[in-house]
C-alpha cells in the first residue's frame, strides 16, 4: 500500500502568486513571511541494471544513459509506522506503510531519503526495509535502520548492513548551480511501480517549501518531471549523472502529477546528511526573533527611515537576540487590513551582507552555525548601529 504523504492543494496562486505579509516564526528561530503551498509525496526511484555510461558531450547524458548508470544506486523505501491508536473494539491498529525512495550515497551503507518517509507526527517506523534492483526483474530486499532524522529539512539517513552488497552512490551535484530549463530526471517508485524514471526540465528554482507548519526549505527546486506518491526521498538527477535534489513534494489539485514537483536542494540535504551521521542529529542556529517584512510602501507608510528590511516585531526572552539588545515592537497597527507589530528594530545586514526582507534574514543566518557571532546592522528610530549577536540553537520545539 502506497501511503506517502500526499496532500491535495489549490496550489498554484500559493506558489506563483505574491505573498501576503505575515507575522510567522522562522527557520532557524527567525520567522519567515513567505511560504510556499506544496502537497506532500512519497516516492521511490528508478533502478537499472548496471550499465557503463557514454560520456556525457555537449548535451549531457540521456536519460537512458543516466538510468543505466545510476539505477542501481536508487532503492525502495518502505517503512512500518507504529500503531495509530486503537479501533472500535479497542485493539490497537497498525500505522501501516510507507512506500518510497532513497539513494545510496556512500559504500559504507548510508542511503539518503525523506524524514516523511521513515516518520510521522512525530513518530519513527518501527521497521525499514530497503530494496535494491538486481539483474532484469530481480531485487534483493535488506533491513535498514534509522540513523538520524531531519524533521526541519525533510531529510533522513537510513544505514544497511554492507556484506553481499554491491553498493553504487550516486554523486552529489551542486544545486546552487542550478539553472531553470536545464534537463533532469527523477528516479523512483511512484505509485509502486519500481525503478521508473521520469524525465523533464527544471521549471523553477528558490521556491520555498513548507514540510511541516513554521517551517521552511530555502531553494527548492521545482520540476515539470512526472513526481507522483512513492518518489519521495528520490534523486533528481541532473543531465551530467549527479544528485541536485531529493523529490519532496508535489502541488496538486488531485493528488497526482500535474507538472509541479519538488525538490530539497541537495546541498541542504548533504549538510544534514553530514550531522546525522556524526552526530545523529541536525543543529540549526537561532536567533530568536519574529520578523516581518518591512517593504518601501510599508516603510513609506509607517515613515521609517529605512525602505526595507527584516522588521522584529518580537524577541525570544532569553534568546540571542534578547541577549544583544535587539528590541521588538512596542504596538500593533493595520495597514490594509493586515496588522503589524511596529515600533522594533528593522534588521538591514547580516555581516554586511544586505538583508531586503525577513526571508532575506533567515537565508543568511542559515548560512552560520550555532555558537557562531554575527554582526547585524540594524536601524532603530532613524539611527543605523551595529549589534553582534552569538547565534544559539534552535529549540526542538520550534
């Protein structure tokens, strides 16, 4: 039973269209304002027989040669959630599974996927299995377990036993380098149909995706590939054989492809993939502020001195930004029918680097690690300073 994750959604105003401020807490303890409407798929990916790939030319490999090449690095993710409760007659009831993907990313046994894949609302599978494709039609299945679980980035590590395993990670890319209308394709087991492929371009880059409420992925990239339920925790494979993102998600109005699949970028996957297997977990600095978007025509309104910014409306008691002076908002007023909290500092620059709105913010603190100082400047009633801040951690809570 294929029971990934998939929402449906009258998505496409919410990813296209422009974004009503909002007061929400931030990635990384700052608050975004923008999110974007995705629908939640699970899938796996493709595998091939091992193959020896052409070298790509001008035009990079087809998506033949790619299949051939790195199939058998693509696997089958499916994991058994714990009881869900009980039924009428008071036995409990099983949580069912979870059908996906993952791919090998080291010789030693790590395999990256979803963190939906292997948990939900909180709770881990009691079991993974992993399936690799073999020769022809055959597979071999092998038990996997949990190695670290990212919630806020969707990522997770799942690790198998390597003996008798002929393991073949697919390598990482680059997803800063992405380009819109480059060619790709997404390797996984939608609707359980094993090891297919899809093929597309890439149709959009720095969306942001939303795995879990009050949370963001920066830089998600959107596909017209076909994603459907059990592609989740998948490669998307770019046209020179290398990983750029892991297929997340889809906007739907049915629940099924319509063009618009998502990608966590692989480089935010791999700082996670990097924590998990060293320490079992992912840390994200925070700052503990709740942030705003301070935009020329608010700006003009409101008369701050400032046309943008990151304005904080709010800060954590006892949080970083508490501890270096940073102040919140003192009222409320409303602007168009929106209210915003006003009278705080507006946050203009993270280390120099210019910071244009509360997204701006969260992307460039997302940069640093916790313990790290930053030096923000900032203006506060007309008068710009300079404040240092030493990021802290982010509470599991938020």
């Amino acid at each position: 039973m294929d029971t990934s994750r998939s929402f449906v959604a009258g998505v496409v105003g919410g990813i296209v269209g422009a974004a009503l401020l909002l007061l929400v807490l931030v990635l990384l303890g700052v608050t975004d304002v923008k999110k974007e409407t995705t629908v939640r798929v699970a899938a796996p990916a493709a595998v091939a027989s091992p193959g020896a790939p052409a070298a790509p030319g001008a035009a990079g490999l087809t998506p033949t040669q790619i299949y051939d090449r790195e199939a058998t690095g693509v696997v089958e993710i499916t994991s058994t959630l714990p009881s869900s409760g009980t039924d009428v007659f008071g036995q409990p009831t099983s949580g069912g599974p979870i059908v996906g993907s993952g791919f090998v990313v080291s010789r030693r046994g790590y395999i990256l996927t979803n963190a939906h894949m292997v948990s939900q609302s909180g709770s881990k599978a009691t079991a993974v299995m992993v399936t690799f494709k073999g020769p022809g039609s055959q597979t071999r299945s092998v038990a996997g377990h949990i190695v670290g679980i990212d919630t806020l980035s969707d990522v997770a590590v799942v690790r198998v036993d390597t003996a008798g395993l002929h393991l073949n990670p697919l390598p990482p890319g680059d997803s800063n380098g992405v380009r819109v209308g480059e060619s790709v394709v997404a390797i996984g087991n939608p609707l359980q149909l094993q090891f297919t492929i899809t093929s597309g371009i890439v149709s959009a880059i720095h969306r942001d995706l939303s795995p879990q409420a009050g949370t963001n992925i920066f830089d998600g990239i959107q596909t017209d590939a076909a994603i459907n339920p059990g592609n989740s925790g998948g490669p998307l494979i770019d046209a020179s054989g290398k990983v750029i993102g892991i297929n997340e998600s889809i906007a739907s109005t049915t629940g099924a492809n319509e063009g618009l699949g998502f990608a966590v970028p692989i480089d935010t996957a791999v700082n996670s993939y990097r924590q998990i297997v060293k320490t079992g977990r992912v840390a994200y600095p925070w700052m503990g502020v709740t942030l705003e978007n301070l935009t020329p025509d608010l700006a003009g309104t409101l008369k701050y001195h400032v046309t943008e910014g990151a304005l904080v409306s709010a800060v954590a008691a006892g949080g970083p930004a508490a501890a270096a002076g940073i102040r919140g908002g003192t009222s409320t007023v409303t602007v168009q029918g929106e209210k915003f909290t006003v009278g705080g500092d507006v946050i203009t620059a993270v280390n120099g680097r210019h910071v244009a709105s509360a997204t701006d913010l969260v992307k460039a603190v997302a940069t640093y690690k916790p313990g790290d100082t930053v030096t923000l400047t900032i203006n506060r009633q007309g008068a710009t300073s300079t404040v240092k801040v030493k990021l802290g951690t982010r509470p599991a809570n938020l």
